[in-house]
C-alpha cells in the first residue's frame, strides 16, 4: 500500500483491507491482554508457545510484559525487554530479515509488528511512555541497517561464534547518548497509567486501530515536512524548565535583596538605639552638675587631716561667738540681701562705732568728721 504512486482514497483503503496487516496487529494485542489478564487479575501461570516458539511467542510474551510491569515501559525497560525477548530468546533475525544471507520464503516483519502493537498502546496511554514513537522508528530502522550488532545472526550461539559483541556496537549505548531526542514530554512517573497494570479497551467503540503514518509514510516526498506534535511539546517542555529556572535564580536574588535590607534596617534601628542612650547619659550628666550636687562632690573628698579641721572649725566658731558678742546690733543693720556693708556704725580713721545718738539716724544723714 505504501509502494502506491499517488493513490486514491479507495485504493489505499482497499490495499490496506487486502493487506490483513490491522488485523494481525489486532490478533497479537488480544493474545497478549489475555496473557496480562489472566497473571493480573487470576493469578495464574501462563505457558505461550507457538508452532517453532520464536515468533508469535516473543511477540505476545513481549505486549504483556508491557502491559503487566510498569519498568517495560521506560526507554531503558524497553531496551532490557528487546534483549530478553528477542534477542536472547532466539529470534531468527537473519533469515526474518534477509540481513546476510537466507531464504526469501523466510522473511517475515515479526518484530514491526510488535513495534507497531506498542504504537497503538501509545496511542491509548499517552502518558504511560517514557519514550516517543521516535524511538521505536529508530529501532526498527537500524533492525535492517546491519550498523550495530544487536539484530545479526539467528542465536546467541551464531554471534558467540562470530564474536560479534567484539566486532561491532551495541545499538543501546548510541540510542541512551540521545536519549534527549527520545523523551515522551507527557510521560509522569507519578501517573496513574504509569503505575501499574493497562487495561486497553480493545471495543470498536472505545479504540480504533490506526494507520502508522509516521513509520510508514516517512519517506514520501509528496508530504510536506512539517513538525510532529511530539517536536513542538518538547520545544514546549524546554521553554518552561528554562523560565522556571530563571524564576528560581530571581526568587533567590529577591531573597537575598530583602535579606540585605532586613539587615540594613536592624544596622540602623541598632545605631539610633546606641545614640539616643548616648544623649541621655549626657543629659544625666549636665543634670548632677548642679551646685548642691557639686558641693556634695567636694565634702566626699576631704582635703585635710581631721585635726586641722577641728582647730579650724573652733577658731571660726570663737570668731563668730566675739563678733556677736561685740556688736550685737550689726547682723540687724546690715543689708544682708543686697551685700552692702552698712558703714554709719565705723568711723572712717577705722575706730569703733559712733555714738549712740547718731545710730537712730539715717545714714544719708550721718557725719563724718574731718
């Protein structure tokens, strides 16, 4: 159907009907969810085995793995499975694919259909896939390369005896070193197809089996080459994680900034606090330096020995007593308040006082002889 030189609807219909391949692929999916059904839910032991048990048997043992552990359904789960179930297990790859040398009558697609069976599931479980439909046309491309040496020889015995582990590279390690180019953007580890058993609903009403353009019409050159969807998430992918992390290095030089002003207010909260108690210790001071205050400082520190001060102290008392007793009227005439000696009671040639009719008299009024 895909050799068709630009074919009309019908035809292609028809080729496709004619074909049978839709329902092969259809006869191999029900095989393995019977297989996955009966481990799952039954809890039964399941024995597949085919007319020779290295074709139909591979493929329908290779749909439940997928359907029954969730690990299959990783790139590198895949990759493990490929080799335990096909490669391991004894598929004739030589003589299905006519790679060296073998019979015509011997080639058969086995393991494109297998291929195209994990398509459909894909198609169902989008988010169950770690890997894209990429991957499995890169598979299937390099099963008739002969550039790596996983898909040479019929046994495991042929390529241990033509050392080819030796002489050629594994296809694994070239696909993982690109593994970026084969990620699903919407396979979720934590998603509920991920986890656990599938349960594909094979009903006409449900699910309908496609036609793998993408495998199949690759090479026309009539289509127009325009970006899968697959392409245009992961651009989308891409896009977002490098937004999400330049908002984490914004995020994290917000924090540092309000971090940096946290500190500068505390700095200066800090400062203010220092200089307020420096004004009041000031103030305190200028307000104990007052005249008693100061007068009190003086008498805590004495400036001479007690016996002088004794002597010192009766001399004044002995003074002030004869002062008293001599002129017993001069702390009455005197004007203590303004500090002016009163000068009528002293005779200006410094004798004693005058007499005591002139004391009656103002002192504007008094007279001093010449």
């Amino acid at each position: 159907v895909c050799e068709l030189k630009s074919p009309s609807m019908s035809d292609f219909l028809w080729g496709l009907e004619n074909s049978g391949w839709l329902k092969h692929i259809k006869a191999i999916m029900d095989a393995g969810i019977f297989v996955a059904k009966a481990v799952a839910e039954e809890g039964v032991s399941v024995l597949v085995h085919c007319s020779d048990g290295w074709d139909r048997t591979a493929q329908v043992c290779s749909v439940a793995s997928l359907l029954l552990d969730p690990y299959y359904r990783t790139m590198k789960g895949f990759m493990v499975l490929i080799e335990k179930d096909w490669v391991s297990f004894g598929h004739k790859f030589n003589h299905r694919y006519g790679n060296l040398d073998g019979d015509p009558k011997e080639i058969s697609p086995v393991i494109d259909q297998f291929i195209e069976c994990v398509w459909q599931l894909m198609e169902q479980f989008p988010c169950a896939f770690e890997f894209n439909e990429r991957f499995l046309i890169h598979i299937q491309h390099h099963i008739y390369s002969c550039q790596f040496g996983n898909f040479l020889c019929n046994s495991q015995k042929e390529r241990g005896e033509l050392r080819v582990q030796e002489r050629t590279y594994s296809l694994w390690a070239h696909l993982w070193k690109n593994r970026a180019d084969y990620l699903n953007p919407l396979y979720r580890s934590d998603h509920s197809q991920t986890q656990g058993t599938l349960h594909p609903q094979m009903a006409p009403c449900n699910f309908l089996y496609k036609f793998w353009s993408g495998m199949y019409n690759r090479f026309e050159k009539g289509l127009h080459p325009r970006q899968s969807v697959t392409d245009y998430l992961m651009a989308v992918k891409e896009e977002t994680q490098q937004l999400e992390e330049e908002l984490e290095v914004l995020g994290q030089r917000l924090a540092n900034l309000q971090n940096s002003q946290f500190n500068d207010n505390k700095v200066k909260i800090k400062q203010q606090d220092r200089s307020k108690q420096l004004g009041l210790s000031t103030s305190n001071n200028i307000i104990a330096n007052t005249p008693q205050e100061y007068s009190n400082n003086l008498k805590s520190f004495p400036s001479r020995s007690p016996s002088q001060g004794d002597e010192e102290d009766s001399a004044l008392i002995l003074t002030q007593d004869n002062l008293k007793s001599s002129d017993p009227d001069l702390s009455a005439n005197s004007d203590q308040e303004s500090g002016v000696e009163d000068l009528s009671c002293r005779s200006p040639s410094g004798g004693g006082c005058l007499a005591s009719e002139d004391s009656g008299k103002d002192s504007d009024e008094a007279v001093f002889p010449a």
